[in-house]
C-alpha cells in the first residue's frame, strides 16, 4: 500500500513540474480589416473582384450607362501595425475610372419662380 502511494505521489509531481513547464504560446490578433497572410488577403480581394465583375454585368444588362457602372479593382496591400508587425489588407483601386454619377438625379439648374399669377 505505501508503495502505490509512492508511486501516485512521484506520477503527480512529475505531471504537475511537466504542466507547469510548457510555455503558451502567444496569440497573435489580426486587426480588423486585415489578414495575416497574403494568401489569404488575396482570397478576399479574388472574390471582391468576382463580385464586382457580376454587379457591373447585372447592371450593364439593366441598361445602367458605362458611366454609372462601379469600377476598379481589389489590389493586396501590406501595412504594419505599431509593434512593425505586418499584416495583409485590401484596397480598391479607381486609377483610370470615370467620375461616378451621383445616386440621385437632382437639377442641375437652380430653379427659377415662374412669374405667374396666384390663383
């Protein structure tokens, strides 16, 4: 009996010196918005791309002018936090896109009163 006391007492030393020894590893957040990879910003910027191909096709078919179409591409860019660390985002880039068309189709021309009478 003294020995299998022994024994448990010598397997919970030893388990509980080897638990305490392993370092944890640390956890590295990505920003917002961002990744940690470039596989895997470009990934995104693949898709942003693909959608934005459909929504002009769908447009285009509606019969929505060249002008009005959304326009550019999702490029990857690298950026570095505070701590130097770098982490992989998008951007759209519009280089070469014409002037959008505002939403709303509001005058151009300031309205003038007509000069009629009241009723």
């Amino acid at each position: 009996m003294k020995t299998t006391f022994w024994i448990v007492t010598a397997l919970i030393l030893g388990l509980s010196f080897a638990c305490g020894r392993t370092k944890h590893q640390e956890i590295e957040f990505a920003p917002p918005g961002t990744y940690k990879t470039r596989a895997e910003a470009q990934n995104f910027a693949d898709r942003q791309n693909a959608d934005l191909a459909s929504v002009r096709a769908d447009e285009k078919a509606k019969g929505v002018s060249e002008q009005a179409l959304p326009c550019g591409k999702y490029e990857v860019v690298s950026m570095r936090n505070s701590e130097g660390r770098e982490f992989w985002g998008t951007h759209r880039d519009t280089t070469g896109c014409p002037d959008q068309v505002p939403a709303f189709n509001f005058p151009t021309q300031p309205q003038s009163k007509s000069g009629g009478s009241k009723p």
